[in-house]
C-alpha cells in the first residue's frame, strides 16, 4: 500500500489512548470513568483508538448531566 509521508493512516477523527490522556491531562481513573459513561475504543493490536465525535458526545453527556 502506498501512502504519502507523514500522513496518517486514520484521517484526524480518531486518537490513540496515550495521546488522548496527554491532551486531556487526564489519568487512568478518569479514562475509566469516560468508559463507564459510554466512550468506547477501537483496539487494533496494542493501539486503543478513541472516535473524537464519541469522545465529544461523552463529555457533553456528562456536562448536561452536572448541570442538572
């Protein structure tokens, strides 16, 4: 398969577990807490891939539900 350098092979709408937990300043804790409220990984071998739409859902879930 060929493809250009340095582009990646998923296109921007997934993150991978340790970039997401660096991005959010996030701990495991907290990664668990987002996967009891719905957020849900791709794994492709060791990779944990994260959907930043899913990811925006779940947070937006839980923002409205502080507010309530």
């Amino acid at each position: 398969m060929n493809t250009p350098d340095k582009v990646p092979l998923i296109l921007g709408r997934y993150v991978n577990q340790q970039t997401l937990m660096k991005e959010l300043h996030i701990g495991f804790d907290t990664l668990k807490m987002l996967h009891l409220n719905g957020l849900e990984a791709v794994i492709i071998g060791r990779q944990h891939l994260y959907d930043l739409e899913d990811l925006k859902n779940v947070l937006n879930q839980l923002k409205s539900a502080e507010h309530k």
